[in-house]
C-alpha cells in the first residue's frame, strides 16, 4: 500500500486507499475517547474506537468505517513505527505515534528539570526518534549562560540545541522551519516553558483552526489536556502538540529499551565483562569504567540508575 503525498506542505499524507467499505485516515487530534481522522482528501471525521477497544494516539494510521455525514468507527490501527508515552505506578499517558523528531522545549526561566528533560530524551531515543532541544526564553540574558551550562552534557552527545525567544516569530520560523520540514514532529514541554508561545509563533493560525474544526466536529475547544496535529506552512512538515508535563515515568521500558536512552553507554557496553551487565556493581562493566574515567556525566549516570531502579521496583510489585 502507497502513501500520497501532501505537495501543500511536503508531509506525508494519508493513504488513499479504501478497503471495501473502509477508509485508510491520520488521527490528527484526540479528546478522550474521540479521535479527529484526517483522510486523504483533507476532510475531517469525528471517530470512535468500536467497543471498549482503546490504544489509539494522535499520528496514528487508521481504518475506519464511515457512518453519517462526518463520523466513523476506528477498526484497526496499521503498524506503528513508534509509539511515545509515559507510564508510573498509577497510569500511562501517550503522546504520539510515528514521530520523527521530538522537539523538548524548555526555558532559560522558570527552572526546567534535568530529570525531565534526561527522561523525555531516554524516551526518545529507546523509541528511535531524534530529539531536539528547543532553549526558549533567551532574552531573559542573566540567567542564560547558566542555562546553557546545564545543557552542555546533553550538547555533548550531539543532541541540537537550538536558542531562540518565541516572542520573535520571524526569528523562530528562520530557525525552526527548515529543521521540521519532510518530518512528524513532536512538541513537548514541561508545563510553563513557552510552548503555546512558540507553537502559535510557529503557526500563527493554530488557534483559529483549532476553533473551527472543533466547532465543524462538535468535540470542544482545544485545552492544555488534547493533543493535536497540524500542518505546518512552507517548507512544511506536521507538528503535534501535546499537554504540558511535571512527570515522566518510564516504567514501560525494558531494561534494554534503558540502555538504548542512554547513548553515551554504547562504546563503554563493548568492554562490559557479561553479555548480561547491568552497568552497576559487575565486575569488569565497561559503562562503570568510563564514568570513573571521565567518559560519562555523572548526573546522566545517576539518572540511568534511577529509572533502571522504578522498573525493577515495578516488576517486583507484579
């Protein structure tokens, strides 16, 4: 099955395809258990899983039986090429699927998190997606170089990070635009970053389509709570937004999927004395010798040891 493309703005579209009475779509935006589906044609419908079936996430490609004018039942969703979400003791929350690139925004003031900021790039990377990081806030110039300074492990590691104010919306769209063109891209924050700011900057009219299209579907106004996909002006590209954060659990991670988080652990792993190590207390660890050495920021070692122990002390209670 082949994928059309979107020539408007170079994103890839949804298929085209119908499948007896069935219609390949994009979910673009979700609210609960109700799912906005774009198809191929641009046009919208409101959707619903069948029966109590859940899973679905916004940049899903679904099928879906048309019912009415502008409604639908979601029969199946098609083979993801990732899947982005975080998990604790009490719940998992899901951000998006087939992602590209994931753009963490945080901000020169308030305070952002290196735990946040470490856990949403082990996120990324077990999930295959390459991050960004989006410095917002640079015109707050006191306190920048110290937000630099706490970026600069993470810098290390060859991950961008890309300065900017989203109060300057020519500025962002110069150096935000070419980087999200051809790609998925996914929006994410702790909560009080900016990135409102920077998604209106970055497409001035996301709150006018907002409001239509929840209007057109009945499904209410957009809220910090709703995630929703939009198409990006040329050079193009998609952008999701999702709700702000203060956790970020990552208790649905394998302890390979961990390792695969921490990227600075590759090299060091080939030295590890047992096929098994755990990169702690073995003897012979290869990851342990490089952070003695010099080689691993301590404070990413730390935080690998944290998430490693919430999912051993989540097995153990099932």
């Amino acid at each position: 099955m082949s994928n059309a493309r979107n020539t408007r703005n170079g994103a890839t579209a949804p298929p085209s395809e119908a499948v007896g009475d069935q219609i390949d779509g994009r979910i673009i935006a979700a609210h609960g258990r109700h799912y906005t589906v774009e198809l191929a044609d641009g046009s919208l419908r409101k959707c619903f899983p069948r029966g109590k079936k859940t899973g679905a996430a916004v940049g899903d490609r679904v099928r879906i039986a048309p019912q009415g004018k502008d409604e639908g039942a979601i029969d199946a969703i098609l083979p993801r090429s990732n899947l982005l979400y975080r998990s604790d003791d009490m719940r998992s929350k899901q951000f998006a699927s087939n992602v590209d690139q994931l753009l963490i925004v945080i901000a020169v003031q308030p305070t952002f998190s290196d735990d946040l900021t470490g856990r949403a790039l082990a996120g990324a990377w077990s999930a295959g997606i390459s991050p960004l990081i989006v410095l917002n806030k640079t015109d707050l110039t006191e306190e920048l170089p110290a937000a630099r300074a706490r970026l600069a492990p993470i810098a290390a590691l060859g991950v961008p990070v890309v300065e900017l104010s989203a109060l300057e919306p020519e500025k962002v769209h110069s150096l935000l635009a070419p980087r999200l063109a051809g790609r998925t891209n996914l929006l994410l924050g702790q909560s009080g970053m900016g990135k409102s700011t920077l998604l209106n900057a970055l497409i001035p009219d996301a709150r006018a389509a907002t409001r239509e299209h929840s209007t057109a579907l009945d499904m209410g106004k957009h809220t910090t709570t709703s995630t929703r996909l939009y198409h990006l002006p040329e050079p193009g590209g998609d952008l999701i937004d999702s709700p702000g954060f203060q956790a970020f659990g990552l208790q649905h991670l394998t302890r390979d999927d961990i390792i695969r988080g921490f990227p600075e652990f590759t090299q060091p792993i080939e030295e590890c004395r047992f096929y098994n190590c755990t990169h702690r207390r073995e003897p012979g660890c290869g990851v342990v010798a490089a952070l003695q050495a010099g080689k691993i920021n301590p404070l990413r070692y730390a935080l690998y040891e944290r998430i490693l122990e919430e999912n051993l002390a989540g097995q153990q209670r099932y």
